[in-house]
C-alpha cells in the first residue's frame, strides 16, 4: 500500500483549513448581514414610531394649539379650549386669561381691567362637543377712532362687517346661521376677526338663538 507523502497530507490540512476558515467567515458574513438588517429594520421602526407621536402626540387640545401649533395665544394647565354655548369670554382678567385668543393679533389684558388690546387680524378658537344650531354672536369693546370697522368670518363660509361711527365704548351682536362649526373635541373651530383700526375688547358671547 502506498502512503501519501508528508507534502500531500500537509497540502490537504491547508486546503481543509482553508475550507473551514472560508465557511467561517461565510457564516460571519451572513451574521454580520442579518445584524444589519435587524438594526435598520429598528431603527426604520423607532423612527416611525416619532414621526407618528409627533403628528398625534398625546396631550391636550390646548396644549398642543399653544406649544405645538402655535396658534393661541396662552396656556393654562387649569384651562381647556372646550367652551359651552352662553359662557362669557371676560377679555379683562389679568390673571386668568382668555384661552380662547388667537396669537396672532392679540396683547396681554391691561391692568387696569379696560380689556385686551386687538390690532389686525387675529380672532377665537374653541371646541364644541355638539352641533349649537344658529348662533348670536355678541361683543362688547371701546373703539379708540372714529370708523372704526370690525370683519368677523367663519372659514369661507360666512363673513360680516360692523361698522363703529364713533370712538369710545361699544357693543355689537351678529346672528350666526347653523351649520358653521363642528361638534368635535379634536378639531377647533375658529372665529376670524379683522379690525381696520386698534380695538379694546371686553368681553365675547356665542349662545343660543330664542
């Protein structure tokens, strides 16, 4: 019987190394493949998972219509932006604010309780929890010019303008066809107010028609 010669046994140890080394790094191979796929399938998860907390984030209508949105014009943990029919907006309170203001358009009440400051545009937003049916929508103010008009409107649904001959206190009421706001906790409605000249506002009022 003839024996394989040193240099052929060390030969085929090289080449079973070899084999063995080049399935190792095979098998690394497709661990190192399949690690990656997991990483970037958690990551594409985890990033997912931002984009929709940070479309539906989980805190209060008035929260994120002040921190989020940035619409309104202040936040009180102790306020909501829910309101109810024949609830007066009392303007005056240094203290406890109107939740209701937009930021655009309003200042800060004034200390002497006269009422906030309006100039432009700016206007309301609130929440209903059912449909109110028709509307009055009623204010009352101190014009400081004579001519004074004031455009109030609802999305392009409905539109008025009042018109203050005089400077000084005033009052007006606006009748409010149905069907103008949604009854949603999640959806505000906004009241839209463009002034031609600056305006103290005092106190707003939506109730009930009859």
């Amino acid at each position: 019987m003839i024996k394989p010669s040193l240099s052929v046994v060390s030969l085929c140890s090289e080449l079973g190394l070899a084999q063995t080394i080049m399935r190792s790094e095979l098998m690394m191979t497709r661990g190192v493949k399949f690690l990656f796929i997991l990483t970037f399938l958690a990551l594409s998860a985890f990033y997912l998972y931002v984009l929709y907390l940070a479309k539906h984030p989980d805190v209060s209508m008035a929260y994120r219509m002040y921190y989020l949105d940035k619409k309104t014009h202040i936040w009180n943990r102790n306020q909501t932006l829910a309101y109810i029919p024949g609830t007066l907006m009392d303007l005056t309170n240094e203290r406890e604010r109107c939740p209701y203001l937009s930021r655009d358009g309003w200042d800060i009440p004034e200390k002497d309780g006269s009422g906030s400051p309006f100039t432009d545009k700016g206007g309301l937003y609130f929440t209903l929890h059912q449909e109110p049916g028709a509307l009055k929508f009623q204010g009352s103010l101190t014009t400081k010019a004579a001519n004074t008009e004031l455009s109030v409107s609802i999305g392009d649904k409905w539109s008025q303008t009042v018109k203050f001959d005089k400077a000084g206190p005033q009052q007006f009421e606006l009748l409010l066809p149905a069907g103008l706001f949604i009854a949603d906790p999640l959806e505000p409605n906004y009241v839209s107010l463009h002034s031609n000249q600056s305006i103290m506002f005092k106190t707003f009022k939506l109730s009930h028609v009859g």
